[in-house]
C-alpha cells in the first residue's frame, strides 16, 4: 500500500452508544466526546437525530451536541433521518450531518421502515435544505457484505445505492458491513465494484467485527486505494437486528495497525487508548480492543 495518510471517523459516540444497554448520562457522554476531541481525531460523529422511540440510547442528543467543546478543525457529524431529525441537529448547530439507508430492502424495512427508494425520498428535502444552509452531508449504505434477513447482497445493489447518495451531494458514501459477515477479498471485490462508479476518494469503509474479519477487510480496502476508515472507539456497539453482531472494529486497533505501517492518523494512540479504557469502565464491560487490553493488562 503506498500512501502516508489515513483519516479515521470515529463513531463510538454515535454507533457504539446506540446499542449499547448501559444508558450513559449526557455529562459522561460529553465528557467522552471531549476527550476523543483531544486526541488527534478529526472527525467525531457525535450523536444521532432518529427517533428516541427507537433509540432511546441517544435521546439526549441535542444536550450532548450542546455540551460539546467544538475544537477547530474537527468536525462532529450527527445521524439524521429525514427532515424532522434535520431541524432538530440543526437547532443545536450542527453543521455537517449524515443519512443513511441499505442496498438490502428487508434491512431498510426493519432499520427505518421504509424501502430504499422511499428512504431516498425522505433524504432529497434534506439534502436540498443542507445545500442551502451549507451542511456537509456524509451518506452511509448499510448490509453491503450480507444482510441479516436477505443473506447475500447483490454487489449491483450496492453500487446503485452509493451513486444515488453520491449524486444527491454526499461528499462522502460510507460502505458498512453493518453485521460483521464480510470477509477480504470479498470486501475488496465490493470496493472495487463502486469506485468503478464514484471516485475512490470520496469512499469510506466501516466494518463491524462480528467474525474477526474486519482489520483484514480495512487491509484489503486499503490496498485497493480507500483512505477514510470508520471505527469505534473500544469496540462499543452491536446491531439490534442482527444476533451476536458486535461493535464497529475498535479505533484503537486501527490506528495501531497504520501506525505499525508508517501510516499517519494524526491520532495519539495513547489517548486513545486511555480514552477506550475509561469508556469501557462507563459501560461497566472488557474493552473489544485487543490493544487497549494488551497495553492496560495487569
Ligand atoms: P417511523 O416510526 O417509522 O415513522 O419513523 P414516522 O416517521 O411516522 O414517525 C413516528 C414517530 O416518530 C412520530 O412521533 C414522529 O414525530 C417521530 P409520534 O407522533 O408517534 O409521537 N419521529 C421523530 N422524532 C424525533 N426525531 C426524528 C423523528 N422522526 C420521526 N428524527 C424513523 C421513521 C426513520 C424516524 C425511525 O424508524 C427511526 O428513527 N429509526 C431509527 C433507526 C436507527 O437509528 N438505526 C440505527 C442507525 S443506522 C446504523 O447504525 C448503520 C450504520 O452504522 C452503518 C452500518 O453499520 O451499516 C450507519
Ligand atoms: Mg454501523
């Protein structure tokens, strides 16, 4: 692989929290948020603008994204579905956002309750009120590498989907293996199959690490030229609708692994760590991240 950089989202805050049965108060969750803040990340997905019906993990979003020191030159995405969730990130600020949807219709069902298409319908108002306003807008396509309810996922499938987000001004599509199934080469087909459509710079990858595969999915990704990753920190997270689905793979682990290449984050893996470590102790649960265990071992 030749490059010298990667940039890391981080979406503990967002994904992990979420599925998480450990309610955490806003104060911890702001206090998390701060220190991510100081490690190096520059971008911090901070929180989610969905219904609190169906995530009550994150109801306190607009008292979190409140509370937050807003460090120059980073910047804190916040999920958003349609346009009620719009108005509620942008009454507290927000100034980039993300949409989401799947490339597999059985998970959009249970995930949003809408089909892929309806689920487009709801962002177009949104992407066109954020143009207007000037919000960054990050897409997110779901079950790109199998599907909890469909099994496997046509590559076509996912290809359509990230182009349309693309097209309607995602800067950015990032491509989750949302259950954890994927496995390398198969990532590495996925990747290559939508950058033939979208530039590969404007491609994000997010594994969740359910079979152990996803620091040799990033590898592979890597390879074929990706250079933003999503990760979380301490592993945190799980998929509601999917049994025995962890975390997103843990940041720590990561930035471990690129700075083992001479890859640069810009993240100090030592913070890093100190933070997944207080944060697994929030929770009251082991750390997912191999590092954070290795280098907090007694
Ligand atoms: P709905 O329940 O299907 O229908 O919501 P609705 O639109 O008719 O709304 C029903 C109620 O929710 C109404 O309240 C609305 O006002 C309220 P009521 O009249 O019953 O009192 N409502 C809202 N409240 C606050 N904020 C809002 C909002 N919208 C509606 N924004 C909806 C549809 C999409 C909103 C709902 O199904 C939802 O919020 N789902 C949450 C799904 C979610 O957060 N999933 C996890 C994120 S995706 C993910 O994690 C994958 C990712 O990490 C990538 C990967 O791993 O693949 C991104
Ligand atoms: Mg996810």
């Amino acid at each position: 692989m030749n490059t010298t950089e990667v940039r890391i989202v981080e979406v503990g805050a967002r994904d992990g929290l979420q599925n998480e049965k450990t309610l955490l108060p806003a104060d911890v969750k702001i206090a998390l948020i701060d220190r991510l803040s100081s490690t190096g990340l520059k971008t911090i997905e901070a929180t989610s603008f969905v219904s609190p019906k169906w995530v009550p993990q994150l109801a306190d979003a607009a008292e979190v994204f409140r509370g937050i020191r807003k460090v120059p030159g980073v910047s804190y995405p916040v999920l958003v579905p349609n346009e009620q969730g719009y108005q509620r990130a942008r009454d507290v600020g927000a100034t980039e956002i993300a949409v989401f949807t799947a490339a597999s219709e059985a998970f959009n069902q249970k995930n949003i309750h809408a089909s892929i298409d309806e689920s487009i319908e709801r962002f177009i108002p949104v992407l066109e009120r954020a143009k207007a306003d000037g919000v960054k807008v990050r897409g997110y396509v779901s079950t790109v590498l199998g599907c909890p309810y469909q099994g496997d996922v046509p590559v076509g499938d996912v290809v359509r989907v990230a182009r349309r987000l693309y097209e309607l001004g995602c800067y950015e599509v990032s491509l989750g293996d949302t259950i954890g199934v994927g496995t390398p080469a198969k990532a590495r087909a996925m990747l290559h199959a939508v950058a033939q459509e979208l530039p590969i710079s404007a491609l994000a990858v997010h594994f969740h690490d359910t079979y152990g595969q996803a620091l040799a999915n990033i590898l592979a990704c890597l390879d074929e030229g990706v250079r933003v990753v999503d990760s979380s920190v301490s592993g945190t997270g799980g998929c509601p609708y999917a049994k025995g689905a962890t975390g997103n793979v843990a940041s720590e682990d990561v930035v471990y692994m690129l700075h083992g290449m001479g890859v640069h984050t810009g993240i100090d893996l030592d913070l890093l760590i100190a933070t997944g470590a207080w944060l697994a102790a929030q929770l009251h649960k082991e750390t997912a991240s191999r590092v954070t265990k290795a280098r907090t071992a007694v």
